[in-house]
DNA sequence: ATTATGTTTCGATTAACATCGAAGTATGAA
DNA sequence: TTCATACTTCGATGTTAATCGAAACATAAT
C-alpha cells in the first residue's frame, strides 16, 4: 500500500501482553530460558514457545542453545534502544501498570537497561564523563578520549579487547525515566560488569533493579561527581 | 504483573496494519481528516474512525474539528520520534513493504518527518549547522548559538516567535534511512516551512517525499554546504 | 426547508490468534 | 535402559477485535 519500512508487524510483536512482558523481562540484559520467560508472562511453556519462535522470526530475540535449555536473549542493541524508547513514551502518556509499588523509586535510581546501566545513576555517570572530558559527543556516536581511555584502563577495563570487537564502543541511550541519555555500548556494559565484580553493584534477583552497596554508593560518587554548575 | 510503564497497549495500537498506515501517513505533518485516513489505510470511514478513537485514547493522535471535518494530527513530536525509531528498527530488520518502486530512493534523499526534513538532505543540514557553529551539542538537547540566530534571522525566520511557544527550539531527531540525526523541534518545523515559502520544495502530493526544485537545490547547497574532512 | 457530505454509533459477522491439553522430540541423569 | 526435564508441535477451543452495512447525528451548501 504505501513505501517504506513496515512498523506495524514489530508492533504487533510488542502488542501482545505476554511478549511485551517477555521482553521487559529480556530487557534486564539477561539470557533467560523458555520456562523462566513462560512464568514471567504468566502463560504456559507450549505457549511461550509459539510467542518466541514469532519474536526470534522478527528478529527481536536470538536463541542459543546450550544442552537442553534455550537461552533467549534481545537480538541486539537496536532493539533494547527501541524498546526503551517505547517505555518513554508510554511513561509519558501515563500507561503505566498498575502495581506502582514500593520498587518504583529503585527502578528509576538505578537499572539496567539490557546490558548497560540506566536510571539516575546511568545519567549521572555519562554526564560526569562528558563533563570531565572524557566522552564528546560527535555527530551521533560519542568518542572516547584519551583521558577517557586513561580513565577507563585506571578502573581495570581492556579497552583493546573491546575496540577488536564489531560493536560500537560508546553509544547513547534514552532513559525513559530521566528522559535524558546514558552510556550504552561495549564500554557501557564493561562499566556495568565492573561495577558487578568489585562488589559495588548487584542485581535484584527476578527484576531490572540494581542496587549499590555502601561503599558501591561512595565509590561510585567518586568516580563520577558532577561539577554543579 | 511487572514494573514499570506498558509498551503492550501502545504496540498493540501501532501493531495493526491499517492504523499503522494512518499513522504513517500522519507522519508528512499535514493534519488529515478521518475520510482521508480511511482511504490512506484502505478501509471505510466507519472502521477509520474506530481505530482513530482508540488511537486518540491511548494519545498517539489529538484531533480537532473544524466545521464538519475532524483533522487528526499526532499527539507531539515524542510520538513522531517514536514512530521514526521504530521505522528504523523495522528498516534494519529487513521487514520492509512490497512496494519498494523508483519512489524510494527519492523517499532516502529527502522526506517529512512529522514536521521537519528528513532523510540525506536532513542529515546533512544538521551537519552543516553543527560544522559551522550554528548549533551545539549539549547533553540531548541541541542549543541554537549567536552565529546560528543570526544564521536563521538572516534566512528571514522569526526567532522570537518561535522561543515563545512551550516546544523545544531545537531536537535531534533519529533517521531511519540514514541512521543519523536530524534537526526537529521547532526551528527544524520553520525551516521546512520557509523551504517551502521560498519554492525551493514542495510536498509531493500523497506521500512524504519532498521535492526539490532545481534552484531550491543549489540554494540548499549552498546555505547548508559541508567542508568534507 | 431540503439535500449533500463528513463522522460516529450500533449490531452482526468473520477471521485471527492466544491459550492450553496432549503427545512428540531431545538432552541429561540415574 | 529407564526416568526426568526442557522444549516443540499438533489440534481444539474460546475470546478478541477488525470489518462493514445500516442508521443516526452534525454541519454545510442550495
């Protein structure tokens, strides 16, 4: 009927309230199985099953399988930036869940956002790195600089590792919370995996909530202060 | 069941085929009227102005009647970024319409993203604007420098006016086809619309391809030129 | 007033699809 | 081998919602 590219297959993906909440579930950055991504919407396996094989033939999910399990995950980075985008605008017209419980605050403090960090925190981190010159925004992609180069390898991070691979080191992200960027990409999850294996950080089991430790807490704000100005 | 806001109810609008087509339509900028729509999505008026409630209810369009017309217009510029990213998303996933005839490659040079230009000739505004100083990077929001009033006052376009309003003077905005940023906001709506003033383009009439003409080529060029690097 | 056009509401039909029970395949454990 | 777990396929069912005809409503033109 009319050029372009076609949105109303990818959101009649989403559409579905078992899938969405399959792929909110994803969206913690996460490979789950089948059975886990069933009890999070609620719905049986064979059911579950008919939903993922439609989003894999979407291309939103990949599928790897290891022994006899299949771990689900989102296909890729376009796809967690998307949905997020879509939570924004959801947030935004007030189509909210109903359960607005006592872990809201949490999630919007800190979570994660596929595999980067987002929330207060994830702004907060990229803003202290654009501050101290240790990112520049340049066109669409942000560049690490030497001092963030400096930065980055000072907290432990093998940058040459993350260069060798075909994903792009820095890219920004909309938090729907915030309504303003955070580090996504290589470098953004490093980050994250870092945070995760000195202990400063840790997942909330079962949801996209991350939660600081005391010292994770001080750490962090030292890292990345911002300069008020 | 789950946290956070519900990307569900507004897939599931965008996830059928005709209110897609609408929405797709809505995307030239122009308002359209509830007939226009039906024939744009290939349905009867009273099927369009089923999906038009359900599209007003969860705010992705906002209507207003003028004598026995209802024009439908998207709810704001978030909901065009949205839709965008999503054309990109379905762009990149390869799900694109059967038609993809001789309209296409004029559809990737220079189209109407809501209200703004959009496409290579998009991009390549905003590039030439950042390159010379006339807009700024800052955090998400783009911001308008001296040099760029001057630049936009001396194009004849009313600054003041535009500052007055609530919307955002600059936005970037995400190209599907290109996969860069381009201007929106308000000052990306008044250059389209002097673009149009001026007879440098013109809508072709029933799609969002922008056209044009032969003078309004080489003036574009010349006002929006790149040093290449 | 009368007629024409644009839009919405109502009711009925139809098609699509989410769902699950049951059975089948595959892998690992005992 | 035998049993258990993870997942998929098949078939049947039920619900949702898109669709349109007919009619009501609203505004404009004559």
């Amino acid at each position: 009927m009319k050029e372009g590219p076609d949105i109303a297959l990818i959101g009649s993906l989403i559409g579905d309230p078992a899938r969405a909440n399959m792929l909110g579930a994803l969206m913690s950055g996460k490979a789950l199985t089948a059975t886990e991504l069933a009890a999070e919407a609620g719905i049986t396996a064979q059911t579950a099953s008919s939903h993922l094989g439609k989003l894999e033939a979407g291309g939103l999910v990949q599928k790897s399988k290891q022994g006899r399990h299949r771990y689900f995950s989102l296909a890729d980075d376009d796809v967690g930036a998307v949905l997020e985008s879509l939570m924004g605008l959801a947030a935004l017209k007030g189509h909210t869940r109903v359960r607005t419980g006592p872990k809201d605050p949490a999630l919007r403090r800190a979570r994660v956002c596929y595999n980067h960090l987002a929330g207060e925190m994830g702004v907060q981190m990229l803003d202290s790195m654009k501050q101290r010159g240790f990112v520049v925004e340049d066109e669409d992609q942000l560049e690490l600089t030497v001092k963030g180069h400096q930065f980055a390898t000072g907290l432990g991070i093998n940058l040459d590792a993350l260069r060798s691979t075909r994903r792009p080191l820095c890219k920004s992200c909309l938090d729907w919370s915030a309504r303003r960027s955070h580090l996504a990409g290589a470098l953004g999850t490093a980050l994250l995996e870092h945070f995760y294996k000195t202990g400063w950080a840790d997942r909330l089991e079962g949801t996209r909530i991350v939660t600081f430790s005391k010292t994770g807490e001080t750490e962090f704000a030292r890292h990345f202060k911002i300069a008020e100005g």
